[in-house]
C-alpha cells in the first residue's frame, strides 16, 4: 500500500512517538467491527512484543464473532491506569471513541474514513487504504516488530471484514498484497474468513428475519430497521445489527440502502450502503455522522419512526439529485465500511 507523500513524515513521527513511551493506550470507536477489533488487538500485540506496557481497550468488548482471536483477553473496557501515549485506531471522530480519560487527548491517529477529523497530535489517514489493519500492516514492521501469527490474524480478519471478503471496489493489488502477507505470517485465510463473514448463531439468524419482514423499496432505495423488540424476541443479545448491513447491500434493486438499528427508546443507529458512485459519507455529515463515499453511518436521538421517516425522506431526496441511476451489476459493492 503506497501511502499519501505528507503520511510518510507523520510515520516518522509516530515511530519516535512509539519509541519514546513506555506505556500506550489504544481504544476504537463504540460498536467495533472487524477491522477496529483487530487494529487494536494487531497493534497492541505488536507493541507488546517490543516491550511496552500496553493498554487495550474496547468499552463495549469483543463482539462474540472475533473472540477467537488471540489478545482478546487483554482487551479491558477501561483505562486501568494513565498512559504515556493514547493511541485511537479506525475511527473518525472524537464522539465515537469512547474509553479515553477525560483529562486526555490523543496522541496518535491511525484510520482510513474519508470523513475523518484528524484529531491528534499525529494523523496517519489514509482513505484508499481498504482497511485501517491494512495501514497497520505497513506501519508495524516500521516501528521494529515483527508480525507474528497472532498479529497477522488480527489484521487479516480486519481486512476481511471491512472489504467484506475482499468483494469491495477499494480492494486493489495492494489490498491483496498486504494480505498475501499475512497469510506467509501465519494468518489462516480461510479459518479467518468464516469466522468474520459466514458463520452466524441462530439468533443472529432470527434477528435478521424481523428486519426482512418489514423491509421495503423504492426508485433505487431499500430500507428497513431492527427494534429492541426483534432483539428481545430473537434472543440476540449483542447491540449491534449481525452483519444485516452486508445482506441488505446486496440487493440488486437498491444503489442505497439504510439499516435502522433502534439501541434505545431514544437513539438509533443509522447504517447507509451504496453502490460505487454514489457518496453515502454526504448523508451520514449532515447527521453529524461521518465515514466512507459508499458506507457511512450516523446515531441519532429521537424516535425510531421519527428518524426513519427523516432520513429515507432526505435520502430519496438526495437519490433523485444525483445522476441518473446505471445499471446495477453484482461486481459493484460498496467502497469500504462505515464507521
């Protein structure tokens, strides 16, 4: 992966950065999928083999699908004692990383949303990175430690899971390069690969078919929504929406479609997909949310009904502002994952 010209100095910045400190604290952002998961499990082993104290945190924990993934034992839900440096990985803004100490601020900034905000001291963005692992996986190597088979496990399965199995149009030779990579480290591509996107539980299963009862369509736009109630009656017990996105994203009618995920009586999580072409990041700014051109997302306060009404209205507004819609093929998936 070529890195932007201006990133290579802030690389330079982040090894003396790395080299200097004793203890690093590393946290994601809130609801962590695949690839924020195995960033901070991926540089923390790393750090770890280099002797540094480190600091893993995830404040809602490991989801139950990369709990096989050496590390996530070291994984902590807060900050158990002050660090000397305070990394975030594959997150884009202040509001979703969660975890940090309030008299804190970071220090290092590693991701690859196009919307993110630079926020740190040192900011490694790199938006054509198809996965922030992937950044990961040039930078580690640079900061002295080798990538062993635990760390190539947790990158691989980040990179698997944002380009949802290597199916999405940012994944390029380097993509699959880096990959190749980490498979001659010990990473196990197929292993790995179930366990990010095919196997399921049952509940997940159950979850999903509440949300497809109810899903509708219209002129290129496909929507539906997950309650707390469908959680209840499903017996799914994580907050997050079983991976609904990636089936929803395949429908062959839609060049947008919107997951409703309801975590309370008074927030919702908004999930926007689109076909390449079509930038979903727009949407997702003007609820104060952010991510990539075809895959972003956003938490708004209000009710369920209230919010879906209000952004499969501006949506379809938006839908019909743009060029005429072109064929759909079933190579065209989205450009990354949303934040």
């Amino acid at each position: 992966m070529k890195l932007e010209k201006n990133n290579n100095l802030v690389v330079d910045q982040i090894k003396l950065a790395f080299e200097g400190a004793q203890s690093v604290g590393i946290v994601t952002h809130v609801r962590p999928d695949g690839d924020a998961i195995g960033s901070v499990i991926g540089l923390g082993l790393a750090l770890l083999s280099i002797g540094k104290k480190v600091q893993m945190v995830i404040p809602s924990g490991v989801s139950h699908t990369f709990r096989h993934l050496a590390g996530t034992e070291l994984v902590q839900k807060t900050f158990e004692s002050p660090c000397g440096l305070y990394v975030s990985v594959d997150c884009a803004d202040l509001k979703r990383s969660k975890g940090l100490p309030v008299s804190s601020s970071f220090d290092i900034n590693i991701d690859h949303h196009i919307t993110n905000e630079k926020f740190a001291r040192y900011n490694l963005v790199s938006p054509d990175a198809v996965a922030t692992c992937a950044i990961l996986t040039d930078l580690i190597p640079q900061i002295g430690a080798e990538i062993n088979r635990d760390i190539a496990s947790a990158l691989l399965s980040g990179i698997i899971s944002d380009s949802i199995g290597f199916r999405t149009s940012n994944t390029n030779i380097d993509a699959l390069n880096l990959s190749v990579k980490l498979m001659r480290a010990g990473a196990d591509l197929y292993a790995l690969y179930n366990k990010a996107l095919i196997n399921r539980p049952y509940t997940a299963a159950k979850y999903w078919g509440f949300a497809l009862a109810r899903m509708q369509k219209q002129d290129g736009l496909v929507w539906t929504s997950l309650t707390l109630e469908d959680r209840k009656n499903s017996g799914y017990k994580l907050d997050d929406d079983a991976d609904l996105t990636n089936v929803l994203s395949s429908i062959e009618e839609g060049r947008i479609s919107i997951l409703f995920v309801e975590h309370s009586t008074t927030k919702t999580k908004v999930s926007w997909r689109s076909v390449p072409g079509v930038d979903v990041s727009v949407l997702a700014s003007e609820f104060n949310g952010g991510g990539h051109p075809a895959a972003a997302g956003a938490e708004l306060s209000g009710i369920l009904q209230e919010i879906e009404k209000k952004v499969v209205d501006r949506t379809a507004a938006y839908l019909h502002s743009i060029a005429k819609p072109e064929t759909r093929g079933n190579s065209e998936l989205m450009n990354g994952v949303a934040k």
